[in-house]
C-alpha cells in the first residue's frame, strides 16, 4: 500500500531548470571556460560538482578549481532562482492533499542541501516535507537509486510503499531503479520523449495530480 510520496525539486517543484544553463554559462563566461549550451548534453543528469570535474577534464582552463567554480554557480544558481524562479501550478494544492491524508512526503534531489533548504524556504513549502534528501547525502546521484532509497530509509518507508514524482528521464530511471512506482510530469519540451513510456503515469502538470492516481499504482 502507498504511503509515502517522494518530489524532486528542480523542474518539478520548482520553475528553476532553465535557469542553471543560464548561471552555468555566466560562471563559465566568467572564467573563459570554451563551452555553450552544446556541452549541457554531455553532463544532463550529473550534479553540479560531477559537471565542472567534467569540464576540467575536457575543457580546461586557468585559475580558479573545479570545485570553486562549482560553489559559484551554487550562489547565482540560488540568487537568480529567488528573483526570476517560481513555485509550479499544481504544487502547493498537491502537498496540501497530500499532507491532509497522513500521506508522508519527501523530498529527493540531486541540488546541494544548502541550495534546497534556501529555496525551499524562500518559497515557504519546507512545512509540508516531512523529510528533505539531497545526492549529497549519497555517493551517486541520479539516475542512481541512492538519493531515493536514502529518503525512504530516513521516512520509515519500503520502496514498494513509495509513488516518485519526478520531471526528467534521469529521475525517473532512479525512481524505477529504486523499485518504487514513478509519475512523471515532464516539461512542454520533452512531454512526448518515448522514454517517459516506462513511467507508471504522465501528466501535463500537478494540477493533474489526484490521490486515485495513488491508489491505482
């Protein structure tokens, strides 16, 4: 029986996805780092340390680290969210039903801890998790099981009591990966990506979202 809900943040919760091409491209405009928006493929899925470690191997440059880069593209990833991110439609209204039916709900990401506890707050939804995981905790990230199996261990939870609600390929291969049931709720962009056949439901936002859709998986 289902009864715990597991959400991604970026593109799910949260209207920041776009925004990290643009933080990555000014950071690395910055730094005279040689990459465009061609090189985001090569690193979709990764988190943000696992990026710029790829970059310093295939795209050197000078002065400051890998890491340091990184934590910079943190904070303007972090600022810009707050001034130009959103939270989606749909989302507060399915927390609440969520929350009204004892359902327990998690929050797995593969953003850094501190990025999500920021924006989170900043969008005043941190009262309705009942716990919030990031890939830091892990070694892997996504499409990695880890981050989602260590939010269900930390809820209480199996796998087979948990619905995943995720908006991306990689997210939802960590859901599966994990053994648990997965709604995905891709971007206008990518909604009929073939890919998202393997997902247990698909809807065109969480304004769609309903408990049926719960008891069904």
């Amino acid at each position: 029986m289902i009864n715990t809900v597991l959400f991604d943040m970026d593109g799910l919760l949260l209207d920041t996805e776009p925004l990290w091409g643009v933080s990555m491209l000014r950071v690395a405009e910055k730094h005279k780092i040689p990459i465009t928006h061609k090189q985001f493929k090569e690193t979709t899925g990764l988190r943000i340390y696992e990026v710029t470690d790829h970059w310093a191997i295939h795209y050197p440059w000078e002065g400051k680290s890998s890491k340091e880069v990184a934590e910079e593209i943190l904070d303007d990833i972090i600022e810009t969210s707050k001034q130009h991110g959103s939270v989606l439609k749909g989302v507060e209204a399915a927390l609440i039903l969520l929350r009204k039916h004892h359902y327990k709900i998690g929050l797995a990401s593969s953003s850094p801890k501190h990025m999500i506890d920021a924006l989170v707050d900043h969008f005043g939804i941190t009262k309705y998790f009942d716990e919030i995981t990031s890939a830091d905790a892990v070694e892997l990230g996504k499409p990695h099981p880890a981050v989602f199996l260590h939010c269900a261990v930390a809820l209480g939870s199996k796998p087979n009591q948990c619905v995943v609600l995720e908006d991306s390929v990689n997210g939802m291969i960590a859901g599966k990966a994990a053994r648990m049931k997965v709604i995905v709720v891709p971007d206008e962009l990518h909604y009929d990506d073939p890919r998202f056949s393997l997902a247990d439901a698909k809807l065109k936002s969480l304004e769609d979202f309903s408990l049926d859709m719960l008891k069904k998986s």
